[in-house]
C-alpha cells in the first residue's frame, strides 16, 4: 500500500536537481516509480530520466575515424560500421552530429568501378602490347569492360582487340 504524498512535494523534489531521478524521489517517498512518472506526467513535467545517457562516453579518436572513412565515399556504411565494430545507427549518429553526408550506395558503386577503370586503362596504358583479352583475363571482366574502361576514361585512339 503506498502512501499519501503531495503530487506538489513529489515535483519539488524532482524539479530541485536535474541528477535525481524518479526511482530515487519514489524511494524517498515510499511510492512507487510509476507512480512518480504518473504525477510528473499529469503535471506536464517533463522527465530527464528518458533524456539522459548514463555512462556513455564518446571516443573522438574512433568517432574521427567513422567520418573519415564516411568521407572518402569508397564503402557503404553498411560496411563502415562493420569495420569499426558499431552498428550501423550510431555511424549513422557520428556522421549527423559531424555534419557529414553518408555517401548513397549508388555513388559508392559509381566510384568503385571508376577506381577500377583506372587501373584497367593504367595497365593498358604501360602495356601497350597487351590485348585487351589478356587484360580482361586479368582483372576477371568482360572485353566489353575493358573497351569500357577505356573510353570511360578517355583513353582515344583505334586499338583492336588484338593489342
């Protein structure tokens, strides 16, 4: 059976430090914590208990990391997080409180293989023997990706397939 408290003495002992919390005015009181929650609630007394974070300590140096990795745009944040060991909402955090863009996976892929069309046009370019078979074998494409490559990257000029 709880006791007979004023709603007025429960709130002035919550208001009087943004440390307390409710558990700790409902101990004081002999009441129950729902109990605490229901008349700061009827009163419009917002709670700090829901707004506080105990114990969570940022690491800057982790967290400068996350948005470095976030701003070179080479992986998702998929695969961020999982580099880092943190899920993929809180690199999500890290990136909102930075002010840094999380790249969209389309442009991750779009700079994936503009990376990978220069090295296909790098090989063809000191290797202007290899045939472009050759150079398909050893990157594991397509010829097509290769003649891709090469006119995405502005390499010009005839060259057949045979070298």
């Amino acid at each position: 059976m709880q006791k007979r408290v004023s709603t007025q003495k429960i709130i002035k002992e919550y208001m009087s430090s943004p440390d307390i919390t409710m558990n700790e005015v409902a101990k004081r009181f002999g009441v129950s914590r729902q109990y605490v929650f229901s008349v700061l609630s009827k009163n419009g007394i917002p709670t700090h208990d829901s707004h506080r974070k105990k114990n969570v300590k940022r690491d800057e140096a982790l967290e400068m990391a996350v948005v470095n990795a976030i701003k070179e745009g080479k992986k998702y944040l998929r695969e961020i997080a999982k580099d880092f060991n943190i899920s993929v909402y809180r690199a999500e955090d890290i990136a909102r409180r930075h002010g840094v863009k999380t790249p969209h996976y389309i442009d991750v892929i779009k700079a994936r293989a503009n990376a990978r069309y220069k090295e296909i046009v790098d090989t063809l370019k000191n290797n202007p023997d290899m045939k472009y078979e050759d150079v398909a074998e050893m990157f594991g494409v397509s010829v097509s990706t290769v003649y891709l490559a090469r006119v995405k990257c502005g390499l010009h000029g005839k060259r057949g397939s045979g070298g």
